[in-house]
C-alpha cells in the first residue's frame, strides 16, 4: 500500500500547503500507477484551475513530486 500526499500550489501567493492523501492499494504495478493516482487525486481534490495547481508526493520515498495539470 502507498500513500500519497496531495499538495496545493496556490496561484495568487504562491505557498505550498497540504490538501489531503490518496491510498494506492493496488497490489501489482500497472501501466503507470502514479499517474493514476494523480488523476484520482485531482478528482478528489478539484478546485478552480485558476486558483492552484496539485501534485503529489510519496510519502515513503525520496523521490521527486509528480506534478499534476491545472
């Protein structure tokens, strides 16, 4: 199971704040589970695309953030 951490980039002051977490629980890799993952937590977490921009982050890794459309 891997977790993510949803970020929001707001437009108008430009400061990073934490919105929410997405669980993956899928037990094998797909075609790019990241991706989706991104897409889901847009879903959940849309606002204007005018105000922010997400992106993701997983928590357990030191990998870079998975940067999301606005």
């Amino acid at each position: 199971m891997k977790i993510y951490a949803v970020y929001r980039i707001g437009y108008w002051n430009n400061k990073l704040e934490l919105i929410g977490k997405v669980v993956e629980r899928r037990k094998k890799e797909r075609n790019n589970n990241a991706a989706d993952m991104l897409r889901w937590a847009q879903k959940i977490y849309a606002a204007s695309s005018i105000d922010s921009n997400l992106f993701i982050v997983k928590e357990d890794s030191s990998e870079g953030a998975i940067f999301g459309g606005s």
